[in-house]
C-alpha cells in the first residue's frame, strides 16, 4: 500500500518525499512524525478542484483538529484553504504563523469565555454557535455596537456509519442544536433577534472517517429542509452552508473510501437538487475536511527494541511481538478506537520479500498494540518500522504518557527533509512542574 510519494530505493528502504526514511530515523531519532508535503499540497488541490469545478464558490476550509503546528498554517494558507479551528490553542497557533484570521472559523461545543474573547479580538471570520449557554455568553462579551460574523451548527440527527467515538450529528450527539426539538429553529431565531449578529449561514458535521456518500446526502437535504423552514417562518436565507468534513481514508488495504470527485458530485448535485425542489436561493458551500486531507500524506517511524516470542492461544494475534519505542504516547488511535494501521518494514522495504506476521506494540505501561496482525518481512531489532497513514488525530492527540517527550516532526520533500516540530526535551516535559515546598 504506497501512498503519496512513497517508493523503496535500492537499499531496500522505504523513501518518502525522496527521502531515505531509515536515514530520517538516524537523523532525526524515533518515534519520527514525516509529513510528505507533496501528498499533502496534492490532496489540498484535489479538493478545490474536485469542489470549485463543480461549485465556484466552495470554500475549503482545513480542520485543523487533525494536526496543526506552523508549517501545516503556512502550506494551507498557500494552497487558498480557509482554516476550521476548535479550540483557543488551534486559533493561538493560527495567529503566530501568520495564517489570516477573516479566513478562520471557529468551533467547539463549549468555547470559555477566553476563548471566545480571543476569537473577537483576533476578528476572526467566524463563530459556529453550538448551545444556548454560548450565545448568551458571546452576547455577554460584545460591546454594544460591537458585531460578529456567526454560523449556527445543527445535529442533522444523521447517523452516519462510523466508530461512535467520531460521529456527531445523529440523534443523541453532544455537538449543535437540534432539529427534531426544535432547538435549531429557536436558536436561529434568537441569533436573528440579536443586532450584534451577523448570521451566515448553518453549519453541520456528521463524523469522521465515513466512506458511505449516502449519509452526506442525507445530511444536505436535511440541512436544505432546516434552511427553508427558516426561509418560509422568518424570511432569512441563508447566504452560506457549512456541510463539515468526514470523508474516509486508507489506513489498511481493505479500506476504499470514495474519492473526493465523488464526495463533491454528491454535495453539490443533492445541494442543488434541493435548493430547485424548495426554489431555495442557493447558497454557498464550505466543506471542512481534516483526516482526508492530511491523513495519508503522514507516517510514524519508530525503531524496533525487542522482538518477542510468546506462546498463547489467541488466534487473532501472532506469536511474535516488535515492541517499537512509541505508542499510545504519540498515536491514541489503536487503545482509543480499535484503529487499525498497516505497517512497512522501512529498513527491509522491498514488495517481494516473504512475509510473517508480527504484532507491533508500544512500549508503555499498557498494552498498547499499535497493529494487531503485520505482515513484514523478517524484522530484527534495530530495523525501522513505518506506520502509515498518521497524519491526522496522531501528533495531534499525543501526550507525555510516562513522561515520554512528544516525537519530531519533518516535512519531506524532493530529497530535501525540514524539521517543523522539535522533539520535546526531558526538561520540557517537567518544565511546568513546581516542588511540594
Ligand atoms: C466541526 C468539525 N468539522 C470538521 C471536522 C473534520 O473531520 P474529518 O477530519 O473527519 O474530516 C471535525 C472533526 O471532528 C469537526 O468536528
């Protein structure tokens, strides 16, 4: 499964963006995050292309919750994306590296008050409004004349098929306002009472990593259903839908997730189909797409420590264990959700060698298998291993579990390898601790 610009040169070694990977991991160390800049510039084009030639006025806007630091801001603002923030941090990182704040939006089912006062300071495009207590609290902060740009984000009550760790707009999600209890409608009608509101539009999100298009469809016709019952009870139409992100991507073989031509010929042909059905003024699109577009573009390289051999009854899981020096540390994923991964021996990379199956762990305090079932080529200890398709919810989900420091980060590309995220240092990691006395 080569995804990106990954290829094997005549060592044998896996290389991405040009790049010898078992070189990075002598360079950089391990656990290594590599971001292949092409793969990931490529998917940006591919959605503007894929939306924009069907619909002009489609905006892209990144989910910055799949993983953000400064380089990914700077790549995204090259590529013409808006930028989708949740959180007080996300819209931090945003502002430092320069990344236009009219071109970001900000979500989240409870932004503080800090949070909030930062979104107005910074001017930012705008607020996706997701309960009652957050309007009354951004109106609580706005100066009499003071205005903001705001969206109201509606639980379609989809039930899209995916982990139900990542799905959000079924029935009994936590995210946004309502539509079967009429939340949704009360909430907009308060938003449309208050001046200091500058109401764009409705925004929705149904999950992550869904490969089903029907459930998208059904999403935008029960979003195009809200906005014209808004339309005929209070005469606003909205001049903008925000129909989130989602789509899936290839974390093994057995995964095809539609491509992203398809996803946009669904969006776009159901939106218009419905705006025509209710004679609805059509608005425009945004779509805000995270694991799909940064997801592939990403691996970890760690290095094996030991290999095991333990004798059990299982037979869902090899006998034969790499214990690799990361884990639930740098990637939550597989302990969180049952992910699963595939891996490459990238010091032994060659497509034809025979294979065995290992199982690949972490090295903390849990049982932390990152692939259950690999099948590599002899592994020893010493060899690299490449974890594929990290680029999303990995780094961006890490921790200091057993005070391990965060893994680097490098962008790859035409042989050329940058650092855009150091590792953390031990002295870091205690670097906000304070004595007992
Ligand atoms: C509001 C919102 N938009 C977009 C996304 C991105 O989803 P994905 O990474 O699956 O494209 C998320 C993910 O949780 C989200 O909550």
């Amino acid at each position: 499964m080569w995804l990106g610009t990954q290829s094997v040169n005549e060592l044998g070694h896996l290389t991405i963006g040009g790049c010898d990977a078992v070189q990075l991991a002598e360079q950089f160390g391990t656990p290594l995050y590599v971001l292949d800049e092409a793969a990931f510039r490529e998917r940006c084009r591919a959605y503007r292309e894929a939306f924009q030639s069907r619909k002009p006025d489609t905006q892209i806007a990144y989910a910055g919750k799949a993983l953000l630091n400064l380089a990914v801001c700077q790549i995204i603002a090259e590529e013409g994306l808006a930028l989708d923030v949740a959180s007080g941090g996300e819209l931090y990182t945003a502002l430092r590296a320069g990344y236009p704040p009219e071109q970001i939006h900000m979500h989240g089912v409870y932004k503080t008050e800090a949070e909030l006062r930062q979104a107005l300071d910074a001017r930012i495009g705008t607020i996706v409004l997701d309960n009652f207590d957050e309007i009354a609290r951004l109106q609580s902060l706005l100066a009499p004349h003071e205005t903001v740009r705001v969206m109201i984000r509606v639980a379609p009550e989809v039930e899209a098929s995916t982990h139900p760790l990542i799905r959000t707009g079924q029935r009994d999600s936590k995210f946004g306002f309502h539509l079967m209890n009429g939340d949704a409608e009360r909430a907009t009608a308060q938003v449309l009472t208050e001046p200091r509101f500058q109401l764009k539009g409705f925004h929705c999100h149904i999950g992550s990593q869904i490969s089903e298009l029907d459930a998208f469809a059904e999403a935008t016709r029960a979003m195009v259903a809200f906005a014209e019952t808004i339309r005929q009870r209070y005469g606003y139409a909205a001049p903008v839908l925000n129909l989130g992100g989602g789509l899936a991507v290839r974390y093994t073989p057995d995964d095809a997730p539609p491509s992203v031509g398809a996803l946009a010929e669904v969006m776009v042909q159901t939106l218009r189909a419905e705006c025509a059905r209710y004679g609805y003024p059509e608005p425009a699109l945004v779509v805000e797409p995270g694991r799909s577009l940064i997801a592939e573009a990403g691996i970890t390289l760690y290095r094996v420590g030991a290999v095991k051999h333990v004798p059990h009854e299982r037979r869902d899981i090899p006998q034969t264990y790499l214990i690799v020096d990361g884990g639930v540390s740098d990637n939550p994923r597989p302990q969180m959700y049952g992910a699963c991964y595939t891996a490459l021996n990238a010091s032994r990379a060659h497509p034809h060698l025979p294979r065995q199956p290992y199982r690949i762990l972490g090295k903390h305090c849990e049982t932390d298998p990152i692939i259950e079932w690999a099948e590599l080529p002899e592994t020893r200890v010493g060899d690299v291993i490449a974890v594929l398709t990290t680029g999303a919810y990995a780094y961006s989900m890490s921790s200091n579990y057993n005070r391990y420091p965060r893994p680097a980060m490098v962008l790859v590309r035409e042989g050329q390898a940058r650092l855009i995220v150091q590792r953390e240092t031990l002295e870091a990691v205690i670097q906000h601790d304070l004595p007992a006395r």
